[in-house]
C-alpha cells in the first residue's frame, strides 16, 4: 500500500513538474508572439508614417516653384523680377558621369551649393554607372543633357543630332525617372535643328559664361581656384574678369576641378555670390 502511494506522490510529481514547464514554455512563446505582435504593430505603424512622409515630400516636390532667373543671350542668368538676388553665379559639371562627378556631387552637397551636371550617354553604360548618376540625383543635383556621345553637332546630319539629344533623355529616365530640363552641346557647338529639337524636348540650352579647367595652365587646383573666383585666366589671354552677377560657371568631371571645389564655393561666396539653384530657372 505504501508503494502504491508513493508511486502515486512521484506520478503527481512528474505531473506537476510537467504542468509547470508547459506553463513556462505556453508563457515564454507567448511573451515572445506579444513581443512579435508588438514590434509588427510598430512596424506596421512606421511604414503608414514612411508613407505619410513619402506623400507629403510628393506635395512638396510638385514644381510649385516659380521661376525666378532666365537665360539671357550671353548664357548669364538674369533675375526676372525685381527683389531677386541678381549677384548669383551657375555651377555647372560637364562631361559626366566620368570618375569624378559622385565626389564632386558628395563636395558640393557639403558646401550646400547647388549645381547642374551635364551627362554623356556613354557614360551610361554600365550597373555602376547608372548608380553614379542616381546617386547624383539621389543628391539632389539638376541632370541635364550633354549629348549621347559627345558629338560635334554640326558635324552630324539632322538624323543624328536628334538621336544623339532624344536617346539620352530616353536613358536618363529610364535611370532616374525623369528627364532633363537643361542642354549643352559639346564644345557650345549647336545648329538650329538642334536648339529646335532640344526646345521640343522641352530643355532650356544654355552654353556658359567662361571655364578654364580645360586649358592646360589650369589643371592644377590652385591655379584653377584662383582664375574660377577672380573670372581671370592671364595665361590663356584672358586678362579681365569673366566674373559678373548671372555668370554661369562650366566646369569638367577632371580630378583638379573635384581638389578645387571648396576653393571655387568659399571664394565665390567671399565675393558676395549666391549659388544658384537651377530648380529657379525658367524653363523654356
Ligand atoms: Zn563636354
């Protein structure tokens, strides 16, 4: 009988140890599904704000944004009413994206100056490519049209011209999801059939006010900084300042004119400049 009863003890005893670690396991998993739960809720809750967010900046980012500067004749850019800072000046960054163009976007940004990057179709050739110029614009940079190959416009039929304008913008939004609002032939070298074709692209061309990190003297930072902040290239004859309120400033995607970009920002600034944000031109 007492065996009996002590199996019994030791049976209820498995039991209860038993009922317990359930317990404990039915509690643990189900501490862990409210912890889940919870964290679902809260991501569930972030996402509806991300999108919130997102709408919002898609209002914002509706061109409600009334132009305030054009291009003049010149390729300066002139205010178009009055109260409007005319003492601004246009950076601009041809020929990219090359090896430069990502260091001279990630540069500016810090500068918080503006600029407008005119991109070559065979430099859109590749996955990394295509994250350049999306990062550019992720940035928050104008992307305009620098012809597909960098071809000299009047040297091509009118066949050519238009497919070396309207295939670009065709890669560029199939990058970036938009096309570009600006064009600049290479060498400045346009025809009227292409001005037309760019017009009908609905892009503003713009040529530029002066540049020198094309010229040999100037591909070196210091010497490059000093003749973009004074407007003055002596050694290649240009013994007067280019420099005036609206100039529009061209550039290349060259390793110099990167090393020479804070120089070129500050000293501009020092001179009482504004960078000009391309999103105020008016837009042809
Ligand atoms: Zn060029």
């Amino acid at each position: 009988m007492k065996q009996i009863l002590f199996g019994f003890l030791i049976i209820c005893f498995v039991f209860l140890v038993a009922c317990n670690n359930e317990t404990e396991t039915t509690s643990q998993g189900k501490s862990e599904s409210a912890e889940s739960d919870g964290t679902a809720v809260k991501e569930e809750k972030e996402e509806k704000d991300e999108n919130g967010d997102s709408d919002q900046s898609g209002i914002e980012e509706t061109p409600t944004v009334e132009p305030q500067y054009m291009v003049s004749d010149n390729w300066s850019l002139v205010p178009m009413k009055e109260g409007v800072n005319e003492n601004v000046v246009l950076l601009t960054i041809d020929d990219a994206p090359d090896k430069y163009a990502v260091e001279m976007a990630k540069t500016l940004k810090e500068l918080d100056a503006n600029a407008i990057f005119f991109v070559n179709g065979h430099f859109l050739v590749t996955p990394e490519q295509e994250e350049m110029l999306q990062e550019i614009h992720d940035l928050g940079f104008s992307i305009g049209n620098h012809t597909f190959n960098h071809v000299t416009l009047p040297d091509v039929s009118e066949e050519e011209q238009k497919e070396e304008i309207v295939s670009l913008n065709d890669r560029i939004e199939e990058i970036i999801g938009e096309r570009p609002v600006f064009f600049r032939a290479p060498h400045g070298a346009n025809t009227d059939y292409s001005i037309e074709v760019a017009e009908e692209e609905g892009m503003t061309v713009m040529n530029w006010s002066y540049g020198y990190d094309y010229f040999k003297p100037y591909m070196d930072a210091e010497k490059l900084a000093h003749a973009m902040v004074t407007g003055e290239g002596p050694e290649v004859d240009i013994s007067y300042s280019l420099l005036k309120p609206g100039a529009n400033l061209l550039m290349h995607d060259r390793e110099w004119t990167l090393e020479a970009l804070p120089d070129i920002v500050n000293g501009l600034r020092e001179k009482g400049y504004e960078m000009l944000d391309p999103n105020l031109i008016q837009n042809h």
